[in-house]
C-alpha cells in the first residue's frame, strides 16, 4: 500500500487534510481474478492558521514529524492552502 493526501479541505475557519493508505488486492476465484480498490485512512490533521495538530486514525495524537514521514510534504501542503485561502 501506498500514502496519499486527501484534502486539504476547508470546514468552518479550519483546514483538514487526511493521509489515507490506498491499494489494489487482487483475488483469484473460480477461474478468473477479481480486484478491489483499498483506501484506509491513517491520520488526519487539522490547522487553524496558528496550530497543526494531527492524530492516527483512532485519536491518538501525532507528532508533525510523525506526519511528515507518512506524506511528505503534508504539514506544508496543508498550511499553504490556509495560506492561499487568506
């Protein structure tokens, strides 16, 4: 499985964004395959134009560099938005 960044998204005065694991499994089954497209989210992260605060996906809060090492780029992408939105 591979990361990728849905988001980031305006709600309200907050920017959301969320690193979701996404994949193909593939099956054999009575003589042909069958393939099925996987997402699952990983973390979300919110920022309020001040503070980013990101957790995993059942609450548990994350560092930024933690989040950064899912999706690189994540924590600048997500402020940028805020910022472009401005």
């Amino acid at each position: 499985m591979s990361h990728v960044l849905e988001g980031p998204r305006r709600v309200g005065c907050v920017w959301i964004c969320a690193v979701v694991a996404t994949g193909v499994q593939v099956v054999a089954r009575n003589g042909g395959y069958r393939g099925v497209g996987v997402k699952t989210p990983v973390a979300v992260a919110v920022f309020d134009g001040k503070t980013l605060l990101a957790f995993e996906k059942d609450g548990t809060p994350m560092s930024e560099t933690a989040l950064d090492g899912l999706y690189p780029g994540s924590p600048a992408r997500l402020r940028a938005a805020a910022v472009a939105s401005a």
